[in-house]
C-alpha cells in the first residue's frame, strides 16, 4: 500500500500526472504540497481528449485529485 504523503514527499521536483475530477490530465513537475494534499505544479501541462496546453505554475485543490502518477 502506498501512503499518499510519503509518495509526494519521495516526487518533490519530480514529474508527475494528475487526473481530475473532471478527466482532465496535468502533467508537471511538483514543487510543492501541503496536509490537505494541494498540489504546485511547475511547467504544467493540461491534456484533455485531443488537446493540449501549457499552463505554467499552477496551484491545484487536493479534492480535485483522483489519482497522482510519478513519471
């Protein structure tokens, strides 16, 4: 069994994909977390059906977050 924050804590300033609630896919580099399990992505990139787009650093809420993925 995977414990979520140690995961996090082994994947600072590395890649990993997020699935969203919504079926979105971001993809980044984590550069920080906290104990609600928000998430920074650094040079993030959004994928959903055939499109893509950067989106640079953004701040995404914990409940938003199906599963998280290192690459």
């Amino acid at each position: 069994m995977v414990i979520p924050m140690k995961m996090l804590e082994e994947n600072i300033n590395r890649k990993v994909s997020l699935l969203l609630k919504d079926n979105r896919i971001l993809e980044g580099t984590l550069s920080g977390y906290d104990e609600h399990m928000n998430m920074v992505l650094d040079e993030a990139e959004e994928s959903s059906q055939d499109s893509k787009r950067r989106l640079g650093t953004v701040v995404i809420r914990g409940s938003n977050i199906v599963r998280i993925s290192p690459e």
